[in-house]
C-alpha cells in the first residue's frame, strides 16, 4: 500500500520544511509576476547563462557563455 505524499509530510519535519520554501518561493514568484513586475520566460538547455557559474565546461561551452552574458575576453582587445 502506497500513503499519498500529503500524509507523509507532515510526519517528516525535514521533507515538509523544503515543501514550505519552495511554497513561499512560489507564491512570492506568483505575486510579482501577477503584479506585472516581471514575467516567467522558458529558457532552453542551451542558452542556461548560469551553467556558466555553476558546472564545469568545456572550453567552447564556457566561451559561448561568457560572450552571452558580455564577458569580454582581454586577450582580444588592443
């Protein structure tokens, strides 16, 4: 027998305190987005600027990436 997910986290204080941040994350996203302060765009594998600041890369990936975001690479400029 399988318990549904809502009964189990109350009973584990761990699991239900990681469920309530992502809960007050996502009302806090909810109300700006609703309120017109900023809208919620699908961003595709590719184009993840963060992947730069949080996994190794190889030298392409990494240089495609720092040239999205306007990093400019001084070995070029004279």
């Amino acid at each position: 027998m399988t318990i549904p997910v809502p009964l189990i986290l109350p009973r584990n204080p761990v699991q239900h305190s990681r469920t309530k941040y992502i809960e007050i994350r996502h009302h806090f996203i909810r109300d700006h987005v609703n309120n017109g302060d900023c809208e919620i765009q699908f961003v595709s594998t590719e184009n993840q600027l963060a992947d730069l600041f949080t996994k190794p890369l190889n030298k392409e990936r990494f240089n495609f990436l720092r040239n999205e975001i306007g990093i400019i690479d001084f070995k070029f400029v004279k």
